[in-house]
C-alpha cells in the first residue's frame, strides 16, 4: 500500500496490559502532551491494523459482492443491510450480554437502597446487628457501581470501535463505487450527493451502534420495572405502566413520524447543497451578471421549505425529551393517586423504590428508547441511500494494454454511441477510422459536432451500441477542462511517476513551461490549489499536457488543448512537443486551429456526430465537401466538453470540494519531491483552513442566542426552567414527605393502641396534583421554547451567512478551495439544525436536574458540602485538564477529515484522467491513507472520553459513598423521608452527572461549527451593490472606455497583474486584447466589473465605476466568461 503520511508513533495500546486496557492508563502521555502545548498530527498514534480502512473495506465489499450475486439468482433486489449484519454480528452481538448485565445492576440497585431504607424506618441506636447489615448493604451497592462502571465504559469503547470500522469500510465502498460509475449513473447524481454520503449519512453508523441493543433491552427493562413495583404495591402499579407503555408506543409512533421527515429534509438539503455549490463554484460568473440577488432569494426559499421540516423534526425530540423530563412524574402521579384512591397507605420504601425504579426506566425507555428508535430510522434511510448509490451502473472494464505482438493502434469500425439512450439521435453514428504509430489524426467540425465524445468512446467512456471500437496501448489524456490536483506543479506533471531530472526537463520545455515557472514563487515546487486558482486557463492546460507527456505512453488524446493558448504558445505546444516530441505516439488531437491541419496525418471532419470527411488536408481540398463554412462555425465559438470532466452535471467550473488544507497536498508532495530538492520551505497559496484554538467563547453563546430570539424571550426560558426544576424537586420532596407524615402517623397511632389513620388525602393529593401540573406545564413549556430558539438560531445565521458569503470579495474564493465554504452549508449548519438544539436543551434539563440534587443533599445533610466542594475542584480542574487535550484532538479530527472529502471531490473531477492513466488503484490507496489518518484522529477521540468518563466515576463513587455512609452515620438526626429524598436522588446522580458531563462536552464540541458559522458571517465585504448616487437609466449610451494609471491585483497582498495601465476605448470600437498566457487579459476584465478594487481611474461614459454601486455597473456590462456556470 501507498503510505502518503509519516507513519505516526507506535499506538500503545498494543503492548498494554489488562489492568491498563481497563481504566485507559495507556493514553496517559497524550493527556501530558495535550497539557503542555497543542496537539499536532504528529503527536497522533498510527491507526491499528484491524482498523484500516482497506483492510475493513475490502471485507465488508466482500459481503456486498455476495449479497448482489445471490440477489441476482433469487431475483430480488440486494439488501446492503444484510452485508452489514453478516460481516458484523459475531463482533457486535456479545457485547449484549455486557448491556443486559449492565441494565441489571441498575434494577439492583435501588433494590439494594431499599433495604437500606429499612435500617431508617426501624432505626434503633441500640442496634449492632441491624447497623451492621446496613453497612453491608451499602458495601455491597458500592461494589455494584464499581462493576457497572466498568461494563459500561467496556461496552461503549469497543462498540463505538464497531461503529468506526463500519463508517471507514462503508466509506471505502463509496469511494471506489465512484471510481467506476459509467456517464449514465454520473448523470444521476452530483458530486454534493456523494460527498453527502461520506460527511453525513455514513456518520450514522458511528451513533446507532450505541442504541441497537436498547431495542430489545428498553422493553425488557420495562416489563422488569412493571413487574418490581407490582409486588411492591399491587394493582395500582399498572395505572402508571400502562402510561409507561403509551409513552412508549407513541414514542415508536413519533420515530415513524421521524423517519418520513428525516427523507424530507434530506431532499430539501440535497437541492440547498446543489444549489450552494454551483453558486461558489460559478461566483465569478455570478458577480459579473449580477446575480447575488436573484440567488439569494432561491436558496432563502429552499432554506425555508427545508428549515419548516426541521423545525417539525426538533418538535418531534422535544415531546421526546418532554417525556423523559416529565414522564416519570406523571406516571409517579397517577401510580399513587390509584394506590390512595384504593383506600391504601403509602409508605417511604414503596415512594422512594417506585422514584428510583421510574427514573432507571426513564433513563432506559424512555429517553434512550425513541433515540435508538430514531437512530435506526435514521440508519436505514441513510443505508437506502448508499445502496442506491452502490446499486449504479459501472464502466465496463477495458484492457487498454498491448497485444502480443506489440502493435500499437486506433481502431474503430461502424461505431454508434448514445450518451443517453433515451434520446433517439446518436451522439455518434457510423464513425470508421484507424490510426497507427506515427499517425496524428485532427478531429474537426462546429459546436456538438462530437468530437470530444469521440475521445470518449476511445477512452471507453461511450460504450458502442453498434460497431466496435479496438484500442491497444497506454492512454495518456488531456482534457477540455484542465485538471489541476491540489499539490505542486511538479507533482502535477509526475502524476506518480519517478522524477526523472533529463526528461522532466525535456518536457518543461516541450509544453512551453519553462518561463512560466521562473515567475513562480518556487518555480515547479509552487503549491497551486484544488481549483488552481493560481493559475491561468492557459498555464493549467499545459501542466495538463506535461503529465500527459511525462507518462511516456502510446496513445495520446489531446481535447482542444490548443484553444487555450495563445498563437505563439500554440504554434510552439504544436511543433515542439506535437510534432517532434509524439511524433512516434498515436495523436488524436481534437483541435479548432485549423491552420495546423495541413501537418496531420488524417483529418475527420464531424457534423452532427457523423463523419462528412476522412482524409488527408490536400484530400479535404479536393472533396467537395463545404469544409471552409464548417471551419467558420468551428472558430466562432469553443466547443462544451459533452460530458464533462465533472460528474455534477451542473457546472463546468471546478469542483466542489470539502474543507481543504495544506495537508491534501501531502501525498502529491512525497509523489513529487526529488531526492536533492529542499521541499520544507514550500508556500500553499491556498490558505490553511484557520484552526480555532482555546475554549469557545461567552461572546459565541451569546450571538448563537440573540440571533434565536430577543433577549426578554431568553429570561423568560431562563425563570420557566428554573421553575420546571423547583417543581420537580416539590414534587418529590412532597410525595416523600406525605409518606414520611403518614409513618409518624402510623408510629403515635400504634404506640397509643388506636386504628391507624389516614392523613387529610383532599391536602396532600391536591398538593401533589398541583406540583405534578406545574413540572408538566413548565416542562413542556420549556422544551418547545427552547428548541424554537435553537432552531430559528441556526436559520437566522444560516441566512447571514449566505447574505455575507455572496458579499465577499473574489479574493476569498480563490483562497478559501469551494468545499471549505461548503462544509459551513452543509456539515456546521447541520449540526446547528438537527444536533445542537436536541442537545443543548437536553444539557440545559440535566444541569439544572444536577444542581438540584446536589441543592438537596446539601440541605439534608449540611456537612457534606465540606467534601463536595474539594470533589467540585477535583472536578473542575480535571474537566480543564480533559478539553485541553479533547479539544485539539476533536480540531483534528475535523481537519483530517476534510482531506478525505477533497480528495473525493477531486477524484470525481478528474474521473477521465484518473481512468484514462489506469490510476485508480493509486487514487483509491491516497484515499485510504486520508482515512485511516482521520480514523487515528478519531480512535483518540473516543479513547479520551473514555479515560474521561471513568475518572468522572470515580469521583461520583466518592460522592455517593460520603452520602450513603454519611446517612447512616446520621441516622439518628434524619427521618425516613429525608433518608429516602438524598438517597433517591444520589442514586440519581449516578446516571444524571456523566451524562450531563458528556453532554456539555458534546454541546461545545458542536458549537465550534457556530463559531465557524458566525465567523463566516463577519467577512470582509466588496463594495456596497448599491450607492445613494445612481447613474442615469440610459446609462451607458456611448461606449467610452478609458483607464488612467490603472493598478490590479486580486487581493490586499497579492501581486499586481496590472501596473500603470492607461488606455481609451472610443464608442463603438471593437478591441482586440492579446498577449501570452498570465500576461494579464482577464485581469483587464476583471477590474472593469471591480472583482476587485483597481487603484487608479476607471470611466464609462465620464463616470468613474468607484463612485457607484457594484449592481448598478455590472448589470450594465455583459460578458461570456471564460468558464461557463449551467445552473439547473
């Protein structure tokens, strides 16, 4: 395999020990690294080979491959999802038995607890025995926790692991499915839909592993909890059950509800993101029309079909969460207002074993059931998707390679092709012709003559549907569009080849390079962009060239290279390399310079994809045929490629790509550096994607919640959820203190030999119903709230960012690759419309569920705040000590995983090329180096929350030993209710504060994507679109041009590509602008529509450009741009 990267450090995992392995003592360096400085690629551990990505995905395609063969005898269509289950089940399915042991010690618990209760209730200080066995109890509960801990980091470690290998082998698939797909299937997709696949759908896999197993353990859990409180209290525990049930069952229905809307918006993404890409990819085209506007008001519409849906989604997890917060109260409510009603007493033990049973069962089925439910539904929507994508057609495989007898040739006999075989016109017809070793054929004719689908069909990307096409030997292409790979200019030319210095020279100079490189800043060593924004079309078209001739093939393809060039470059690209160079080389060259067709071999005149001539030039002469009227039409106007490099179909800009830095250069780096050439001091002129550093910031929160709602409407969510707190905490402390009252009751009645007696049941049940109504209604009241903020948060800085990015200067384009800007649309925004609000409102109930524990513990027993506040420190630092490390290491993970997104989309770009050089195995070895370096960033980040989570724990075991020991060193002091509330509640804690922690970890991990956002709406902006001052309507009526001591350069600190430029263009002139490739002549446009600011005096008509709006000039102006936009 390629190895792109460094091998990073030996992970330790591998030669730690048991007890290591277990409490995670291996990562321990990284935590000191992580304290001492930021963390940097280096400081990553080399990815184990179990979790390679060619090793995982090459064993799940396997399965794949099997599952199409027996779908294809069975007649039935193939099911991704029962490769998945067979290659992972005997992996996945133990670790159930690790969830349902998991689950028991969390029934056990509070059974435990109960008995403690009991030393409470017949609390007598004379007592040893019964002490004595108190204490065990408390050990025993104890040891309990220590067991559950430890399953329960075991089973998330390792099966987060599974979900790991998934995504990567899934994303292997994908990758190497669009290495394959013919023109039919490229046409039924876009470059954004496959990146979508990889940033987002194959992500689900990494969560649903988590939630599978409470399918069936959530239900188990239920009727085990069912079970427990009936022979605790009786008949009365099915009125709350069978609440529990409904909840449940609608919970079910809601992840149905979920699923149809999840396909919904997907949908309305997909066409965003569409849209999106094709307005940063063509923003040049679209600032020079004008068209910012129009735009703008197309995507606010497709953004606000798609945030309607979403909006609905998150109401779907806020009665979710509703359920969790106050479900276990109702069903508390109902379950003991039946018990009383009956004529029943209730006691402590049956309130605090029904409080800490509901709330197990709150945790189990209640929350995390409907997120399983709505992760698997989300999971097998997402699966659909990359089945139908797996499910495409693929290019037949041709063997380019020589015969035995080493002939070279060009064959093609009768040949008819259609690109879309639902249009009844061929794009070719009854094409003959052979060429030889020696042979330059110049392929000619007008506009959709078919001759680049000639290309095509030599290349195998047409397939015939009658004729025959025979071709032997090594290809070598050069595009319509140039391809430019992200890398420098030499690694470009390699294209994975050996630098070889005589030859590599030979063909600088053959394709004209040589003087182009001295203006470079590090010559052939100059990195250029994934768009090669530093480059002209002229010069991108030769460094295409020189990797054709560099690769030393049979067969050379050239698609109108000369019209890129100017006349002299032209002539010499034609005689020096065409000519002298190839001259032994098979040459089609597809051409609309018709003065070089007297020195080709053959001439093949197109029209209408059939051959009108073949011959010779003196041939063509003398044929009779029209040549000179289709020779004109042929130069008026360059020919669109018929299918473009890029399988988007929707731009023949560049394409689109993800969050690009310095690193996707890498590989072609190490491809090209030669062995005596310094590569360190190398120059990216793209710009490194900015790496935010430190905490996020107060100031960040506070924008991502202004721009939900005005800040009275924030004080009011605020005061609602203090009050759905207080009213939780009522509640129990209410019902508890009602059974407390009621023992009283009993013990005075007993001992002065009276019936026992009953409390005033109108007092406490009207109480308690009033408390149980308040929690519901504040509940509700701020779970909608809140979410309705958070979304509309994200739809408010989705628009300003759209309004600030189509505001930008030109200059930020060229420095910012088109999949950066993207990844803000799609992967940041995402997380702020489907993640962020559910967790965020989730983050804000547990923390204020937290504080109110801890509020009653220390109100019960006052001393405990003695050593809470140390644990509060140790916790406090330990946090920091965490996010130091955690946060550079989840930056990390993001970096590195945006090389994998570029490198897909620049693969598409160039799928000819790729497919043309036989390259493919190298492309997709690049590709699983870019992975399995994203899976080390990935490993550490879940190895870290791991570590963390175990520590945090530890801490908890403190806090609930100085409770449950602290209790019963007080006995004497606490009543049985008192006992029962702290206990409850600290048992409560046990799932309350590492989830809470994890949640606001995962709350500022995801608020890293609003900081992005909201950076990206502070831009710097171009010139206001309008000014006060308006030129006339008639304005421009004349014509006049005229440019005095003009300076240009696209940006603050690039060059100029202007200087002291001062012409006139008098009304009604035609002007011709010439000279060689980089020499300047869009740039001259370019300062005419102010793509950037000219210094100096620029006049249309006597009004100087810089004193009016952009719109008011451009729109006055019309062009036909180098590069085309074909929005759809």
């Amino acid at each position: 395999m390629l190895h792109v990267f460094p091998e990073g450090k030996p992970n330790p995992l591998q030669d730690a020990n048991l007890c290591s392995r277990l409490v995670f003592w291996w990562i321990n360096p990284l935590f000191k690294i992580g304290h001492k400085r930021r963390l940097q690629k280096d400081d990553m551990y080399s990815v184990l080979p179990e979790d390679r990505c060619q090793h995982r995905g090459e064993e799940l395609q396997g399965y794949w491959d099997q599952e199409v063969k027996r779908a294809e005898k069975d007649a039935r269509e193939p099911s991704l999802m029962k490769a998945i289950i067979k290659c992972y089940w005997k992996s996945y399915l133990p670790f159930a038995i690790f969830k349902l042991f998991e689950e028991i010690f969390r029934v056990l618990l509070p059974i435990y607890f109960e008995d403690l209760l009991t030393y409470f209730q017949k609390f007598d200080p004379s007592d040893s025995g019964a002490l004595f066995k108190a204490y065990g109890y408390t050990a025993v509960m104890n040891v309990c926790l220590v067991i559950w801990a430890i399953l329960v980091h075991f089973f998330f470690y390792y099966v987060q692991r599974i979900g790991m290998r998934l995504r990567v082998a899934m994303c292997h698939m994908i990758y190497c499915k669009s290495l394959r797909l013919n023109n039919s299937a490229i046409r039924k997709t876009t470059t954004g839909q496959i990146v979508n696949l990889l940033s987002n759908d194959v992500n689900r896999f990494d969560r649903v592993v988590t939630f599978l197993h409470i399918l069936w353990i959530g239900p188990l859990m239920a009727i085990t909890v069912i079970i427990l409180i009936w022979m605790e209290i009786g008949i009365s525990s099915f009125a709350g059950m069978s609440l529990l049930i409904i909840f449940m069952l609608l919970q079910s229905f809601f992840g149905k509800l979920f699923l149809s809307l999840r396909n919904k918006i997907a949908a309305f993404t997909d066409t965003r993101l569409r849209t999106m890409n094709d307005v940063i990819t063509g923003i040049r085209t679209i600032k020079m029309y004008a068209w910012e506007k129009s735009l703008a008001e197309l995507i606010t519409r497709l953004r606000r079909k798609e945030i309607s849906k979403i909006l609905r989604s998150s109401y779907l997890d806020g009665m979710n969460l509703i359920f969790f917060d106050t479900a276990s109260k109702v069903i508390l409510f109902v379950t003991f207002t039946t018990y009383v009603l009956l004529g029943n007493m209730i006691t402590v033990s049956q309130v605090f074993l029904a409080i800490t049973l509901y709330q197990a069962v709150k945790f189990t089925g209640i929350l995390l059931f409907p997120m399983a439910i709505e992760s698997v539904a989300e999971t097998i929507a997402s699966v659909q998707r990359i089945k139908n994508f797996l499910l495409l057609d693929e290019l037949p495989q041709c063997d380019h390679q020589l015969p035995s007898d080493g002939k070279t040739i060009v064959n093609m006999q009768d040949f008819t092709a259609f690109w879309d075989k639902e249009l009844r016109t061929p794009t070719l017809q009854g094409l003959s012709f052979t060429v030889r070793p020696g042979e330059l054929l110049a392929v000619v004719g007008p506009v959709g003559a078919g001759k680049s689908s000639l290309l095509g069909a030599v290349l195998g990307e047409l397939p015939p549907s009658q004729g025959k096409v025979s071709v032997h030997g090594r290809i070598a292409y050069v595009s319509q569009q140039p391809w430019v790979l992200s890398g420098t200019v030499r690694s470009n030319i390699l294209f994975g080849k050996k630098y070889e210095k005589k030859r590599y020279m030979k063909v600088i100079k053959a394709c004209a390079l040589e003087k182009d490189l001295q203006f470079l800043e590090n010559e052939d060593l100059t990195v250029v962009g994934d768009r090669g924004t530093t480059l002209s079309e002229g010069q991108k078209a030769r460094i295409s060239l020189a990797r054709a001739v560099y690769q030393d093939a049979d067969i050379y393809l050239l698609d109108d290279l000369l019209s890129a060039v100017d006349a002299e470059v032209s002539r010499h690209l034609f005689e020096q390399c065409i000519c002298q160079v190839l001259h032994e080389k098979i040459t089609i060259l597809v051409t609309h310079q018709w003065q070089y067709l007297k020195d080709a071999s053959q001439i093949l005149l197109l029209e209408k994809g059939e051959m009108v001539h073949k011959g010779t030039y003196a041939e063509l002469l003398k044929s009779g045929v029209d040549s000179a009227s289709l020779l004109k039409r042929e130069n008026e106007e360059a020919e669109p490629s018929p299918v473009p490099e890029s399988p988007t179909m929707r731009t023949q800009t560049s394409s689109e790509s993800s969050v690009q830095s310095q690193q996707s250069s890498t590989p072609l780096l190490k491809d090209a550096a030669a062995e005596d050439q310094d590569t360190e001091n190398i120059q990216d002129t793209l710009s490194e994607e900015r790496r935010l550093e430190g905490k996020v910031g107060f100031k960040t929160y506070k924008n991502y919640f202004r721009a939900g709602a005005h800040w009275s409407v924030i004080i009011f969510l605020i005061l609602v959820c203090i009050a759905a707190q207080v009213a939780y905490i009522l509640q129990d402390w209410w019902l508890l203190n009602w059974a407390n009252e009621q023992h009283s009751l009993n013990i005075m009645a007993y001992e002065k030999g009276n019936i026992t007696e009953m409390l005033d049941l109108n007092w406490y049940l009207g109480i308690f119903s009033g408390l149980t109504g308040c929690s519901l209604l504040f509940g509700v009241t701020r779970s909608l709230l809140a979410l309705y903020i958070l979304v509309n948060s994200s739809q408010t800085l989705h628009n300003k960012m759209l309004k600030s990015i189509l505001r930008a200067p030109v200059s930020f384009f060229d420095r910012n690759p088109a999949g950066r800007i993207l990844n803000c649309f799609s992967k940041d925004i995402g997380h702020m419309d489907d993640l962020l609000p559910v967790s965020f409102q989730e983050f804000i109930q547990t923390f204020l569920q937290l504080i109110g524990v801890l509020g009653v513990v220390v109100v019960v027993i006052p001393w405990i705040a003695i050593p809470v506040i140390p644990l509060g420190v140790i916790f406090f630092f330990l946090r920091r000590y965490f996010l130091e490390t955690s946060r550079d290491v989840k930056r990390l993970e993001c970096s590195t995983q945006s090389p994998v997104f570029s490198h897909l989309a620049s693969s598409l770009q160039g799928l000819w090329t790729i497919r043309a050089y036989k390259a493919e195995q190298r492309f997709q070895e690049l590709f699983e180096s870019h992975q399995d370096l994203h899976s080390e960033a990935w490993f550490l980040l879940l190895t870290i929350n791991r570590w963390f989570f175990l520590r945090l724990d530890i801490i908890y075991f403190i806090f609930i030993c100085l409770v449950d020991f602290g209790s019963l060193l007080l006995a004497q002091t606490l009543n049985v209710g008192q006992a029962g509330l702290i206990l409850s509640y600290a048992l409560n804690v046990m799932v309350v504060f590492p989830w809470c922690i994890r949640l606001s970890i995962e709350v500022e991990t995801m608020m890293i994507s609003v900081e992005r956002v909201i950076e990206y709406t502070q831009l710097e902006q171009e010139a206001p679109w309008e000014l006060e001052f308006r030129p006339p309507p008639d304005w421009p009526n004349n014509g006049m041009i005229a440019l005095s001591k003009v300076n240009f350069k696209y940006s603050s600190d690039g060059p100029l590509v202007l200087k002291d430029l001062t012409t006139d263009i008098k009304p009604g002139e035609k002007v011709g602008i010439v000279g060689r490739t980089g020499a300047g002549k869009s740039s001259f446009i370019a300062a005419l529509f102010r793509l950037s600011e000219p210094e100096g005096r620029v006049w249309i008509d006597r009004i100087l450009i810089t004193e009016i709006g952009l719109h008011d000039l451009r729109k006055k102006m019309s062009i036909i741009p180098q590069v085309h936009l074909h929005h759809c």
